[in-house]
C-alpha cells in the first residue's frame, strides 16, 4: 500500500502536539529557556534551532511540517517517507520488542501494531538532539512516544501522539487530534526537498530574520 497523506492547516499540525503543555521539570526548562525557535512567541531569525544547521529534524517534529509523507506497508514492517529532508523511518510490525542494548538515534526505534482499526507506533530510543515542535519543547532520551493512526474515512487519517518522559514533563503529555488528508493525481508527489545549509542561511536572511524585525546577516 503506498499512500500520500498531508496535514491540514489551521489545527495545529504546523507547531506542536497540543496547544496545551504539561509542566516542564527544571531540566526541561532550562533546555526550553535556552532554545531560539525561529517560529512562535519566541521566535528569533538567527536561533538556535537544530534544523538551521541542516540536523535531521527528527520524530515527532517531522510529522508536523506542511510537506506531504508517503506511507508504505509490507508483511513486515511500514515504512514512513517524508519529502522534508527526504527522511524516513521504519516501524517493525513482525511481533518483535524493542531491543534491549539500543542505541539512541534521530528517529528511535519503532514497533507497531494493530489495536482494532488503529495502528499503534511504540518508539523509544530518540537522542536528546532534536525538539519536539517548532517552539523549542524538548525532550530527553528517556521519551517513550505512543502514536495512533486511525483511517477516519477514505480520505482523511487521524493522527494522536502521546509523549511520557519523567525527566522532561511532570505528567504525560496527550496530544491532539490531527487530521491528515490523503493526496491523489498529480497532489501524490513529493518533491526534492534535501536541507542544505547555504539554502537554510538564505532563507533565514530572507524570511525569518525581517519576521522577527531582526536585519539580515
């Protein structure tokens, strides 16, 4: 099965997975205090944020971008394609458990399955390099993210994320539901859409810097 889905504007697809946040430890927010988003109240042109330097941008940010994903299904395993940064991920659905020496990685390791008709994603292993949104929300290696994916009808897919990390938040975070709406004809195409630091420094100079009334480098 290869499908296209893309997010629909205007229900917080774009920022983050809820509106409303759960209190930060004060790790967190020392990590939070000190991120320069290029988005939102605390938007500054020439932050800190980890994609300005072409770091991949990592699960769940990823599924919060306007661009389109791809997903593939085989026996064993769905594959995730995203045409921001060109980046993928794997979500093993053959019965195996998350290993136990793992290694934390940008996109973590992934199990999935079937609970009725919602595909559950079971991911642990994310390195503390990326942010959770656009806003500069983190997280610590100890994240365990619980994602659910409903086929609402033929066209649309619902997506929820639940974030629990002890470290970072004081209680579970429950996201919103997102919907995401599935792309045919020449829509189901996504383009080449690598990071490239020359390009992120132009852009940035071009757009993110007059945003914030900042003057360009």
């Amino acid at each position: 099965m290869w499908e296209f889905f893309n997010g629909v504007p205007g229900q917080g697809i774009y920022a983050t997975p809820s509106k409303d946040h759960p209190p930060m430890t004060p790790w967190a927010k020392a990590k939070y205090d000190e991120a320069k988003p290029g988005y939102g109240p605390k938007a500054q042109g020439g932050g800190n944020d980890p994609i300005l330097k072409c770091n991949p941008t990592g699960i769940p940010r990823i599924l919060f971008f306007p661009q389109p994903l791809e997903i593939f299904q085989t026996t064993e395993r769905v594959f995730m394609f995203f045409e921001r940064d060109h980046a993928w991920r794997q979500i093993w659905t053959d019965g195996r458990s998350h290993p136990k020496d793992l290694a934390a990685t940008w996109m973590g390791d992934s199990i999935g399955k079937w609970d009725g008709d919602t595909f559950v994603v079971d991911t642990i292993g994310l390195n503390e390099k990326s942010w959770l949104d656009f806003y500069g929300d983190p997280h610590s290696e100890d994240i365990h993210l619980i994602e659910r994916y409903k086929r609402v009808d033929q066209n649309s897919m619902s997506i929820q994320l639940v974030i629990e990390d002890p470290k970072a938040y004081t209680t579970t975070w429950v996201g919103d539901t997102k919907i995401y709406k599935l792309l045919t004809g020449k829509k189901a195409y996504m383009e080449e859409l690598f990071c490239i630091p020359e390009e992120e420094d132009a852009f940035t100079n071009r757009i993110r810097m007059p945003a914030v009334g900042q003057k360009p480098n």
